[in-house]
C-alpha cells in the first residue's frame, strides 16, 4: 500500500492518497487544489472509495465537494 502525501492550498495543508495502482483507496484531509489530487490519482490509478477527514477546518475540507462529484464517493 502507498501513501502519497500533497501539500495543497495557501497553508500548505498535507493530503493523502493511500492505496496501490488499480485497487480503490482513500483520500484524506482534501483542503484545496482538487486538480492536483485529481491528478496524483490518475497517474497512480487509484480508484477512491472514499474521503476521510480529520477535522473540520476549512484547509482540510477545500476540496471535498469537487472530489466527492467527480467520484461519486462519500465523507467520513
């Protein structure tokens, strides 16, 4: 299993894309730049599941709303 760790957004807040090439996986703490993250798990052909988050915050949950339409996936 690989974690892939992004920096996104002004705050620099870590996301992270856990899973392997062709297997569904998870994203956690998606604050910001949906693209970037769209990106990272193209390229690594992952295919997510769902979105975990750790808190609330506004930098953890920037992009939660871009990924879950483009993925049809839920928040925990």
């Amino acid at each position: 299993m690989k974690i892939h760790k992004i920096q996104v957004g002004m705050l620099g807040t870590n996301c992270y894309i856990i899973g392997d090439t062709g297997e569904e996986g998870v994203i956690i703490d998606p604050g910001a730049n949906a693209e970037i993250i769209k990106k990272v798990i193209k390229s690594e052909g992952i295919i997510p599941k769902e979105i975990l988050l750790t808190h609330g915050h506004f930098d953890h949950i920037g992009a939660v709303r871009e990924l879950m339409e483009e993925y049809g996936i839920k928040v925990r």
